[in-house]
C-alpha cells in the first residue's frame, strides 16, 4: 500500500489512449446545454456492446476530465444516438454509462431506435428496466433530433443530431495531443531551468583565473541553449494558438466553442507560466553570471596582485640591501646613482601597483561581493608604494648628508695639509725679524680666515651634527679628521703665540732660535692616544655591538657586524658579559627575592605580592644554581671561562661548551612562560616602597624589571655569539660543531617562543601538557568545506577565509583566532582563542591544491571535514606539511 501511494499519480492524456479515441464511439463535440453543461455524446456504433470495459472507462474518463472544474460541476448531459440499433444496445448502453461514467450527470437523452417494433419495445423495456440503470437523473427518450432540439439548442449540436456546431474528431485528438504536448514541454522545460539554476546554485566557486574562465563559459553556454529551448516552447506554444483560432481567423462569422475557448485559455495560461518561468530564470541568471564575473575579476585581481606584491618585494629587497651609505665621495655618487637607478626601475611596478589598487577600489564600489578580500590587498598595495617611496626619500637624504659630510671632511683634510704645508713652509729665520714675524702672522690669519668658509671654526659641532649616519668606519675616519683639525689649530695657535712675541718691538739683538717641535712636518701630532684608552675603546665598540646585536634581534633584524671584530674580541666580550651576568643574578636573589622572607621588611611589601615570590622570579634560582652549580670547586660560570678561554687557542672547542650544556640550557622555557605573568605582577606592584628600598641597599641604577628581562636577554645572546664566531671562523676547524651548537640555540629559543604562544591559548577545555610536544604554530588564512553544512556556511567559508592560529602537537592540531588586547595602557598582549581542534592519528593531508601553490589541505573522517590553509609562503608551507607528514609517518609506523 505505501508503494502505491508513493507512486506519481499521471492524469490519462490523448497520446495514451489514441486509438481508442480514433474508434469514436463517444466524443466531446464542445457542445454546452442551456445552463452550461458540457455534452457527451455516444454516437451509434455497432460494436458499442464489445468495447472492454476498460477501454470504455479511459475513454469516458479522459472525456470528463477535459472541461472546466466550474462546467463539469453544473453536470453532464449525455446523448445517446440508437436510432438505427436496437433496445438491447439502449439497455446495454445505459447499463454501461449507469456503471462506468465517472462524472457528475444532469441529463440522459437517448434517440430510441427508429425502427417501429424496437421503438415499442424500448418503451416498455425503459418502463421495466429504469430502476435496473440505478441513475439518479431523468432519462429523457426521444423520437426524434426534432425532439431534441426542444432541450438543447442547435447551435450546441453537431451535424449529425441535426445542428450547426462544426466538430472534426481527427482534429479534435490533434488539438488535444498538441496542447499536452505542449503542456509537457513547458513543464520540462521548467524542470530544466530548476536543474540548472540548482546546479548554478551549488557551483564551487574555483580559486584561479583559467578554471573561472572555463566554469563562466561552460555556465553561458549552457545558459544560451536553454533560451533556446525556451524560444522553440513558446514559438510551439505560439503555434498551437493560431491552430486552434483558425477557424475564428478564416471567417468573421465563426465561433469557437466553449471546450475551444477553454483550449485556448489552457494553452495562455501555458504561455504565461512559460513566461514567468523565463522571468525568474533570467533574475536569477543575471545574479549568477554577475558573481561569475566579479568572481572572474577577483581571480584576474589576485593573479595581478600577486605578480605586482612580488616585484614589489623584489624592490623593498633590494632597496632594504641599500645599507651602505658610502666611505668617499666617490663611493657615495656611485651609491646615488644606483638608488636612482632603483628608483626608475620600480616606476612602472609602482604605477602598476597604484592602478591595481584604483582597480580594485572601483571593484569595492561596484559592490563587489569579495570587498573583505580586496580592500586589504589595496590597503597593502598602497602601503608598499608609500614605503618604497618614503625609504626612497629617506636614503636621498642619508646619502645626501653623508655626500656632504664626506665633501667637508675632505676639504678638512685638505685644509689641514694645506696648513701643515703652510707652517713648514715659513723659513725659520726669516721669521727672527720682526718684519718677518708679522709677515708670517698675516700669512697664518689669512689661512685661518679659510676655516670659517669650510664650517672648520667649530670641528666638534661639524662633527656631530652628522653622528646619526655614521657608521664605525666612518665615524673612525672623521674623528681623525677631526683630532687632525684640533691638531693642527693647536701648531697654529702656538705658531700665532711665537710669532707675536718675535713681532713685538725688541729691546735687545735677535738671536738665531731653533725651530718648534711643532713647525716640523715630518713630526707626528703631539695627541697620542694610551695604549690603555684604546684598549677602553675598543671594548666600547664591542659593547655597543653586541647592545645592538640584541636589540636587532629583538626587533627581528639583522645585525651587520663591523669589520674590526675579531674571535678574540666575541671571546672577551662573552668572558666579560658571563661573569657580569652571573654576578646580577646573585644580587638579585639576595637583594630582592631573598629580602621578601625578611620579616623586618613584611609590612614594606604589598597584600597583592604577598606568598607570590616564585610568580614574580620565577626558576631564577634555578637559572643561577645551573652558572653557580659546583660549590666548593669554584662556580660553573668559572670553570665555563676557563674552557671559554682555552678557545681562543682552540677554536674547536668552543662549540662543545654549548652542546654539552643543551639539556640544562631548557630551563629558559620554563623562565619566559612565566614572564608574562612576572611582568603582570610587577605592573601592579612595582612602585612600591619595599623594591626601592631594595634598590637603594643594592646601590642600582636600574629598577627589578630591567635585571628580570636579563635572562631573556641572555638566551638571545648567545645565539648572537654563536653567529659572530662562525664569521670569523668560517670554513675552518669546528666550523661544523659550531654551526650545530648555533642550531641548537636556535632551537631552543624557537622552543621558548612557542611556548611563550602556547600559554596564551584560552578556552580548551583539556590539558595541553597531554597533546604531545608542540611542534609548529603560525598564522594562516583557512577556509572550511563541510559536506553536511549549511549552503550560506559553505559560502562563506568559499569566498572569506577565516583567520587562524594553528597550534601543531604529536597528538592534535589546534585552530585559535589570535586577539590582541591592551592590558593595563601597555602594549598589545596576543591571546589565542581557541576554535577547534583535529586529532591527528585520524586527519589526512592534500599536499598541493590546484591554483595556488601556497595551499594545502587537511580532511577530517573521509574530508567529511575539509580544511583548506593558505600560508604566507611556499617555504613555510612546505616545512608545516613536512612536520605534519613526519607526524603521521610516525603515527603509520607505531600501527605497525
């Protein structure tokens, strides 16, 4: 039973019952009584009794479905024509439409049988039998057409009951199979148009240009057939139309009947449904195809810029390694004229980049649908040409002042051999008289008149006003210069000093004298620096080195080094920083941690920093028992400058001081997870009387904050050490060692800033210790593709992608969204919220995704979950796959 209810009900139409219509044994001739009442009529037929009685019923069945719910419910009226039969197909004919007719009947006409005898019997046998043909209407016998033109009017009759009515049975069943046909057509048409506009509904977007192009040709194509097919619906809908009105066409004087009339109101309403359905259609088409092509903008945008963003790139590369800010006048013209070839090359990129971004601003206001995805790159376009231009600007003006700077230290430099000349060159004995002292002062007044004219008056304040573009080189040569100025002013002032007490009037004879030390220009200047003051320098130097390797490092910077650091000067440095360094941390513990214990001190220390020492310190202790481990035998941190100092003779051996202290190097990780809250505590706490009192016994200049950060600082700078030595050491004995101990560094600083992330995550529920080891985390743009959601989830995953923090275990991948938050008017602090999460013994990962070759995939259950993640670059892509790759490799070989 629940099979047959579920089975599609299809009305009967011509085309299934055709040949029993052909057999004319009843036809609807149009003809309507006087209240409207459709008529049926039963023609005489001599095998009428033979007929299947299904047959029959389809036929009568097809006939009282044709007119109007409104016509048939007034009834039928049936005409039964046996003028030349007999009663027993009357009888058998009533008896038939008594049991079979399926419509609602008003009257029965029935022309008995003309024949006298049969005429007889039918009227008896109507007499006896009425109640037999069980129908609930008169049964009206007739003698004659006469007769039965007094119930229904001619005009209503066909030719063959005497009346006017014009009625074709082959053109009747042609008419009724072209309408159904037609209704067929209009109904599959409109399921073709709701096919495609499914499919159009569902179509995935692709993610480049060639696939867009295909897909948006593919859809129009597609499209243009189907308004084809539309246009043959309605020129066949069209057709039938003028067929059906033919007759009303050909002569003025016809009619159509009321089953023609309802013909014709069919095959408009068909039209009309045709033309709402084309309506709809093109609404949602133009919809569609507008998003094909904005998608098709978008991919031809992204593909742009990506090319431009890349040359770009190329250019603030370039530009970036544009550090050099000349040692000559002639190294800094050359310097100005690549940047200014520099500058010509990135005009086209820079006007491509700028276009682009006019582009993509004209696509936002044509209310593009990607505008979350366009405006940033516009803003980044923008962004890179202001940057390019303004560093452009900013290395004009660092080479034009140091083009000047140069200019006037060679003029200085020539001033001075110019004087030194000068004072040489003034004889001796010439300068005895007076006359030729004053001839000599004249000489050296108009020489120092020149000074004014090179900006020589004031040497230190020349000297300054540059000190922001010089670099050691540099700054090396124009302190010569300028200790050479204060020389040489010196022998002329003391020139000026001996040749004004020659010209003053002498009282007794002159005497020959023998010439100053200083008028000799073989004599070196009389300003020698220590060798203990340069020793004093060079450590300065070194010192503001590694002050700057450290900030670079911070900032995320490379750090030049200059040339004259050697092994030996990164050996002092790391001898002389160790030793200091430990010394800060025993203070520390004994100034500060030690004093919170101090019950003479309790009532300094505020309610919030009470029993929150280790919060506040941290593993400090920790840190200073691993450099003061050895008690007794001297601390580590001597025993470590001593094998530190057995390097400068053997630089081999350097690397293994590091290595071997790998494993106890790790308590750094656990020190900076808990900086952020050391630093918390500290803002709340820090200006309280307790710490300056602190500060004041211990004699520092700087506050706790600054020696907390010191282990911080350390960690980083042995990496930095490690770096400088493999300079100096490179394709030598150790260099390999060293360059595993520089790794080994950096792992473990990649491991505190990991960690530093990993205790920012909020809102997992479990314990992230239980996920394994962290292996990776970073930014990326992903996109979700899940076959069970919801069709606006599944669009917004398409064309916005999600920003996300992906945290990389052994066990399981985590999804975050990093938010930064301002704490207490300090500087942003990320958190990562977290989103989701993967195990990964049952992910699988798609290592390229067609269209961009920074994405890759990883599905979930049978990509019952697919999430797709675009990274910044193609290496940081393929160094995620290759740790997630060796993760379930691994995972595959503990299985087995």
């Amino acid at each position: 039973t629940d099979e047959i209810m579920q089975q599609e009900i299809r009305p009967l139409v011509a085309v299934d019952i055709i040949e029993q219509l052909h057999r004319q044994f009843a036809i609807l001739s149009g003809g309507r009584g006087k209240d409207g009442a459709p008529i049926i009529t039963f023609p005489e037929f001599a095998g009428f009794s033979d007929i299947p009685d299904e047959d029959f019923l389809n036929v009568v069945t097809y006939l009282t479905s044709i007119p109007s719910l409104e016509a048939a419910s007034i009834g039928f009226i049936i005409i039964i024509d046996r003028r030349r039969d007999k009663w027993s197909a009357v009888k058998a004919s009533l008896t038939r439409i008594a049991g079979a007719f399926p419509g609602n009947l008003q009257l029965v006409f029935v022309l008995r049988p003309s024949r006298f005898i049969q005429r007889a019997i039918a009227d008896i046998g109507i007499k006896l039998y009425r109640d037999d043909f069980k129908m609930k209407v008169p049964i009206i016998m007739l003698n004659s057409v006469s007769d039965l033109h007094g119930y229904i009017d001619k005009s209503q009759l066909t030719r063959e009951l005497g009346g006017t009515l014009e009625y074709g049975h082959s053109q009747w069943i042609h008419h009724r199979t072209a309408i159904e046909n037609f209704a067929m057509t209009v109904k599959t048409t409109a399921q073709m148009l709701q096919s495609f506009g499914t499919d159009l509904a569902e179509t995935e977007l692709p993610n480049d240009v060639q696939c867009t192009e295909e897909l948006l040709f593919a859809h129009t194509d597609h499209h243009s057939k189907l308004k084809d097919e539309l246009k043959l619906a309605v020129k066949q809908g069209a057709t039938l139309l003028t067929c059906i009105r033919e007759p009303v066409t050909r002569s003025a004087n016809s009619k159509l009947s009321p089953d023609e009339l309802e013909n014709v109101a069919t095959v408009e309403r068909l039209l009309a449904q045709l033309d709402e359905t084309e309506k709809a259609f093109d609404q949602f088409w133009t919809k569609h195809h507008l998003k094909l092509e904005q998608c098709l903008q978008l991919r031809h945008f992204e593909h742009d810029f990506r090319e431009v963003k890349l040359i770009l790139d190329n250019l603030m590369e370039t530009q970036a390694g544009f550090a050099d800010i000349g040692d000559s006048v002639t190294r800094v013209e050359h310097l100005l004229k690549e940047q200014k070839h520099l500058e010509e090359k990135g005009q086209e990129p820079l006007e491509k980049a700028q276009s682009l971004a006019l582009h993509g601003e004209q696509l936002i206001q044509n209310n593009h649908y990607a505008v979350d995805s366009i405006r940033p790159k516009c803003v980044e376009l923008r962004r890179i040409c202001d940057d390019f231009t303004n560093e452009t600007k900013k290395k004009y003006d660092i080479l034009g002042k140091s083009l000047e700077l140069h200019k006037q230290l060679d003029k200085a430099n020539q001033w001075c051999e110019a004087g030194i000349y000068l004072l040489a060159s003034q004889a001796v004995d010439k300068c005895q008289s007076q006359e030729g002292a004053e001839t000599a002062l004249v000489e050296i007044e108009k020489f120092l008149v020149t000074a004014k004219e090179h900006q020589l008056s004031n040497p230190k304040e020349f000297y300054n006003q540059f000190d922001m573009i010089l670099t050691p080189e540099i700054k090396a040569n124009a302190q010569r210069i300028v200790q050479k100025l204060e020389d040489v002013q010196e022998m002329f002032d003391k020139r000026q000093v001996s040749l004004k007490k020659l010209a003053a009037k002498q009282t007794r004879p002159v005497q020959p004298v023998a010439p100053h030390p200083e008028s000799s220009p073989k004599r070196a200047s009389p300003k020698i620096t220590r060798p203990a003051a340069r020793h004093k320098k060079e450590y300065a130097r070194n010192t503001v080195f590694f002050h700057s390797c450290v900030l670079c490092c911070i900032v995320g910077k490379p750090y030049n080094s200059p040339p004259f650091l050697s092994f030996s000067h990164i050996i002092n440095e790391l001898i002389e920083t160790e030793r200091v360094y430990v010394e800060e941390l025993q203070s520390i513990i004994e100034g500060y941690a030690s004093e919170m214990d101090n019950p003479n001190l309790l009532h300094l220390i505020p309610s919030a920093l009470q029993n929150k020492k280790e919060i506040l310190f941290g593993n400090l202790p920790e840190i200073y028992e691993f450099h003061n481990r050895h008690v007794g035998i001297g601390s580590c941190s001597v025993i470590f400058l001593k094998e530190i100092e057995n390097c400068i003779e053997n630089p081999e051996l350097l690397a293994r001081c590091f290595l071997k202290r790998k494993e106890d190097l790790q308590i750094y990780e656990k020190y900076c997870q808990n900086k952020p809250r050391s630093e918390a505590l500290w803002r709340q706490c820090g200006d309280s009387i307790f710490f300056q009192e602190c500060q004041r016994k211990l004699d520092h200049k700087l506050s706790l904050d600054a020696y907390l950060l010191k282990p911080v600082q350390r960690i980083t700078k042995y990496q930095l050490l490690l770096k400088e030595m493999l300079k100096c050491s490179k394709n030598s004995e150790g260099t390999a060692e060293l360059e595993e101990a520089l790794a080994t560094m950096l792992d473990i600083i990649k491991s505190v800033n990991d960690s530093m992330h990993q205790i920012a995550i909020t809102g997992y529920e479990g314990d992230v210790s239980e996920l394994g080891k962290l292996l990776m985390q970073g930014s990326f743009n992903v996109w979700t593709d899940h076959k069970k959601g919801h069709n606006k989830v599944k669009d917004l995953a398409r064309f916005k992608p999600m920003q996300r923090h992906l945290f990389l275990y052994t066990k399981m991948l985590l999804f975050c969204k990093k938010r930064e938050e301002n704490t207490d008017g300090h500087e942003k602090t990320a958190s990562y919220s977290f989103k989701n999460s993967l195990k990964m013994s049952t992910v699988g990962i798609t290592e390229n995704v067609k269209g961009d070759n920074k994405k890759f995939e990883i599905w979930y259950n049978g990509r019952e979950e697919v999430y797709i993640i675009q990274a910044s670059s193609v290496e940081l892509k393929n160094t995620w796959i290759s740790e997630i790759r060796k993760v379930l490799t691994g995972q595959l070989e503990a299985c087995r």
